[in-house]
C-alpha cells in the first residue's frame, strides 16, 4: 500500500535533504573545511528513506561508512551533523567520529561504521534487546554488497533466523565494493538469495524506487513486529560519486554505466510520480521546499562554523564512561 | 572461612550478579547447566560458534540497556572476534563521543600448563592493553577472581576478564557475604624488604614459593599481585620499588612487549623510582616461542619458582 500523500511528501524532503546535504559536504570536504574523508551517499536516497518511513521512534537502526543519509532519514539533526564533520565540539560526538563515526542513540540510530560489516552483529544485538524487552521494536541492519561477503552477514543473520529476532537486514547493493565490481565478489549475482540458507524471506527491489522500497520494509516490520523474526532486504542501487569524495580516489566505473544510472534518479522520479499521476505538487511548491532544504543546510554549516572545536585536553575524555583519575 | 575454587569463584559472582540485576545475561558456546537451570535460556544463551556475531552482539545489547557477559572460553576464541574487540567495543563509547555506556564484561582463560599446545595456552593480555577503552582484570586467587569479576559486571565500561587456565581447581578463602575488589588496585601479597617482585596471575604463587625458599637465605622478597592489568596500578608498585630498590617482574607470557615491559617501564620512568634502583630490573618470562605441546617442552618454556629464584638471586648478587 501507498503511502499517503502528505507521507510521500515528506519522503521526497528527506531525499532531497540527504542530496542537497551530501551536496554541500563534498564541496566542503574539497575546499578543505571537512576533514578525513566523506562517503557521498547521493543515488541511493530512496533506500535510506524508503526503510526509515517504515518504521517508528524506538526502532533503532546502524549505518555503514556511508552513513549521512541514514542519519538523515531516521531524523538526525542537521546542524549537530555538519558541526560533527567539521570537527567541532557541538557535533554529534564533539568531534571525536566525523564522518564516519556520526551516531544519535535518541533517535535510535546507532552509529556509522569504518568497517564493512562491523555493525551488522553491533545492531543485531538491539535486535536481541528488543526482544528480550518484549516491546515491539525493531532493529534495521544497513550494509553494502561487499559487506554480504563478510563473516559477520552470515554469522549474525543465522543468529536472528534461529533466535527469531525483529531485524532487517537492508543490503544496499550499489554493484562496487570501493573499487572491485560485486561481478567479480559476488558468488550469486543476488544477494537475497542468501536468505534462502537461514531460511528467512529474501525479497529484491528496485533501490530507486521509493515505494518498492518502503513496501519491502513495511512488509519486514511488521513481520519482525509479529515475532516471526528477520527479513533480507537486498535493494538494487547505485551511488552517483566515486568511493569516496577524495579528488585522488579511483573511478573504476565505465562513464555510461555510471550515467545509465543517474537517469534512474530516485528524487525525480517521485516527484513526477506526485506531479503527474497525484496532482500533488507543483513546481512552485518543489522549488519552495528545496529552497526550505537548501536553508536549512546553510544554516547548518553557519551553525557549524560558528562552534568552536574542542579543546585538545578534551581529547583524553570519554575514553571510559568515568571521568578520568 | 569456607575455601572454595577459582573456577567456582567465578561462577559465584556471575549467578549472584545475575540475580542482583536482571539486566544482566550471558553468551557463550556453552552453557552452563547449573546456570541455565536457575536463570532460563533467555538469560543463559548458548550460542552458535560465531564469536564475531556474539561479541559484537553483546555491544549492541550493553548500548540497548542491558549488561551482558560473554564467556570466550580459551582467550584463543576472542582472536575470532578481533574486530568487534579492538574496532568496536575499545571504541564505541569515545568515538560516539561518551553517548551511550557499554557496559559488557569478556571471559576468557588464559595461559599454559594444561598440555593443550600453542594455541590454547597462550597468555596475549598485553595485545589487549593497549587498547585505550578497555579494562582488563587477571585474578591470581579466589577471591580476588570473585571480587574483580563482580566489579567487572558492575563497570559501565567494557572489560575484559582473564582467568588462568592453571588456577582453575585453586582454592582459597571466600568469604559468603557480598564483596567487590576495586579494578586498578594491585595487592601487595607478601611484604619483603630487599626485592619487590610484580608477578601476574599464577606467577603469583610461583613467586610466593620462590620468596620461600629466599627466605631461607635471608632474603627479604615483596610480592605484588597487579591484579588489574588495564589500568596498572603504577602506585603501588612504584612505592614498593622505592621501599625495596630492586625490582624483577615475573609473567606467564612471552616478554615482548608484554605486561612486564608495560610494568617495568611504568616504574623506571617515575624518577623517584629510577633513583632508588640499585640494580638493572630483571624480567622472568616465557620463552620467545610458540606453547608446545610435549610436557617436556611446555615446562622448558614457562618460567616457574626455580626461574624466579635464580632471578632474584641474579638480581640480589648485582648489588
């Protein structure tokens, strides 16, 4: 079932948000105000929402190293995000993760990760929380094509099927693990297929299709809601950058491949599905919403700007959870 | 006071920390009948081998409200789990920037004399220490086993418990009434005056034995036990060396950049400590080589009473 208009609105923002902030944090990180190294998430906008919008506060989920967008999506603040990538001590982790390390446990969203595959037994220990809660929640496991070959995927999948626990395993397969083509990796072309070894459903959906997505996760949620335990979720996707935003990175990627795919842009493809078939939004009302978006971005980076970093000694706090002797 | 084993030492401070707070579960390959009987599968877990998956499981339950332990058994089994140890549980409360607490404890047994061969017999605590983030506790009696292990489960951080696989049938007095020992607290075992000797987990009865037989020939020898091996208790060792003006640290593992360099350094650099040093400092560790498995070599590779001895004699002759 369709989401509502008003819903399908929100989840366009979402997108555009992640875009436009995805946007901004290449072009600082080139000009040197973002520091280390930024994984743009832009392409594979519709994943991130499209799971997120099916889900509820206190469902918690964990992100990879390309994590902006699942911050995004599950409700991250924008202004404690780009402080976080500029270093700064009002950041999410007062400058201590970046990039890489952006984490809300409020909102449920358990951290980014610098390695492929360590957070998928991180979040499926949620899951078992959860569970032993006995409280309905669910716990969501983004991952990437080249994480599906790692240990802990099968480790931590056999787990929940045999425990049942409430969990997707969302696997954003782009086709490239960094540089290696998931044709070269990947033993069965589909990941989903996998699924069929721990007996849990595997279901492949198009990653650039919104609603496909959401259906997908809906139907997950609620079966994980039920205590009939996990579901893989492998959405076929594509991001638009190289690995990572470094100018020096690699582009292994053939050109028309790479442009084949930008013509199935997730955001536009909503919104012609809102303007033509819904008569939902005009073009004023886009322009309106994507100029609200691009302010708030702004505004993040003044916010962010306008922080101090922290100071050096700060350095040696929260290694434990006590203050220092 | 009753007397009771190392092992059951532990297995008293997992159950009675276990009904004191029902946040509390446990992981592990194996469950423990007695303890799988009194708590539930739900709370005692046998998991499938997949070390990876339930380490970095217990991170994900300990950031959800819960404060699980899970038992590795022999340390070799955590090296499956590396990446959760060193990536993820070290760092997950700093690099979140203190968010959210972790509070999870890791078993594991450590070291030789069980003629298991190189791989179940080694004692690598010191790869573990440099991990800013981590506490590591290494009992060498019951009751120190019985009270770090309850402040292990009680710590909100996450931190590992080695346990000697030699001690495991040792017995000593364990009070019945709830107590905790403090982590970062070394325990001077015996007092002496000529030599201080830091000996670690069953190189603490080693080095008692040896302190015996130097009593015979008149030679005042202070034993102290680290007890907690991340954070050192750098104090206590420091005013004993002071005290004494000779220093021999004896460990179980392999002396490259292990435990007894850390100790030895954390002495020799504190400048009251170097000035009151008479002699070099001596170490008495393993043999540079992998555990083997003959008991004729095993017992040429570890370092016993007789070792510690000619040490301290070694030591005492320099001056």
């Amino acid at each position: 079932m369709r989401p509502n208009p008003e819903m399908q609105r929100e989840m366009l923002r979402q997108m555009q948000t992640i875009r436009r902030f995805e946007e901004r944090a290449t072009k600082d990180y080139i000009e040197g105000d973002i520091y280390g190294v930024v994984h743009s998430y832009i392409g594979e906008e519709a994943v991130a929402v499209g799971v997120c919008s099916a889900l509820e506060d206190g469902d918690k989920i964990i992100s990879t190293h390309r994590g902006h967008g699942h911050c995004i999506a599950k409700g991250a603040d924008l202004d404690k995000m780009m402080a976080e990538l500029y270093g700064r001590e009002t950041g999410y982790c007062k400058g201590k993760g970046g990039s890489m390390h952006i984490a809300d446990f409020d909102i449920g969203m358990l951290g980014a990760n610098g390695i492929v595959a360590g957070g998928i037994s991180i979040v499926t220990g949620a899951g078992l929380a959860a569970q032993m809660d006995g409280n309905g929640r669910v716990a969501v496991s983004f991952f990437g094509d080249g994480a599906s070959n790692a240990g802990p995927f099968h480790e931590s999948i056999n787990i929940a099927a045999k425990w049942k626990l409430p969990m997707l395993y969302v696997c954003e397969n782009n086709l490239y693990a960094a540089n290696t083509a998931s044709t070269q990796t990947l033993a069965h072309p589909d990941v989903a297929a996998r699924a069929h070894g721990y007996g849990i459903p595997g279901v492949i959906v198009d990653g650039n299709d919104i609603f496909a997505v959401h259906e997908a996760a809906t139907e997950a949620v609620a079966r994980a809601r039920a205590g009939e335990g996990p579901t893989l979720i492998e959405c076929k996707t594509y991001r638009w950058g190289r690995h990572t935003e470094r100018p020096t990175q690699a582009e292994p990627r053939p050109g028309d491949e790479v442009e084949a795919w930008k013509k199935k842009d997730p955001i536009p493809r909503l919104r012609a599905e809102l303007q033509q078939q819904q008569g939902q939004l005009t073009d004023e009302e886009w322009e309106e919403m994507d100029r609200e978006i691009l302010t708030k971005i702004e505004a993040a980076v003044g916010f962010a700007k306008a922080s101090p970093f922290p100071k050096p000694e700060a350095a040696l706090d929260d290694v434990f959870s006590e203050a220092a002797p | 006071m009753r007397e009771i084993t190392y092992a059951q030492a532990g297995a008293e401070a997992l159950a009675e920390e276990m009904r004191r707070d029902p946040k509390t579960f446990e992981m592990s390959t194996d469950a423990e009948p007695a303890l799988l009987e009194e708590f539930g599968p739900t709370r005692v877990r046998a998991t499938p081998i997949a070390e990876s998956a339930f380490t970095g499981m217990s991170i994900g339950a300990a950031g959800s409200g819960y404060r699980p332990i899970v038992n590795w058994r022999q340390v070799t089994f955590a090296f499956v789990a590396m990446d959760q140890i060193v990536n993820q549980a070290a760092k997950i409360h700093y690099m979140f920037g203190g968010q959210q607490k972790f509070p999870v404890t890791f078993r594991a047994a450590v070291g030789g004399g069980t003629k298991l061969a190189a791989q179940h017999s080694q004692s690598p605590y010191s790869m573990f220490m440099n991990l800013a983030g981590m506490k590591i506790i290494l009992p060498s009696t019951p009751y120190d086993m019985k009270g770090l292990l309850k402040s292990a489960i009680r710590d909100d951080n996450p931190v590992i418990s080695f346990e000697a696989n030699r001690l495991l049938g040792f017995k000593g007095e364990v009070p019945d009434d709830d107590y905790t020992v403090p982590i970062g607290v070394a325990d001077v075992k015996r007092e002496g005056a000529d030599i201080t000797v830091v000996a670690i987990a069953w190189m603490v009865h080693e080095a008692l034995a040896a302190a015996e037989i130097l009593d015979k020939e008149g030679v005042s020898v202070e034993v102290i036990d680290p007890r907690t091996l991340a954070p050192l208790d750098a104090g206590t060792i420091r005013k004993s060396v002071q005290k004494t003006g000779r220093l021999l640290v004896a460990d179980e593992a392999g002396p490259t950049a292990g435990a007894s360099a850390e100790i030895i350094a954390l002495a020799t650099e504190d400048a009251e400590t170097f000035r009151a040093l008479k002699v070099p400092v001596r170490r008495v560790c393993a043999l540079n080589a992998p555990i083997p498995y003959s008991p004729v070599l095993e017992d040429h590779v570890f370092p016993n009473r007789q070792r510690i001895a000619d040490g301290i004699r070694g030591v005492m002759s320099a001056g």
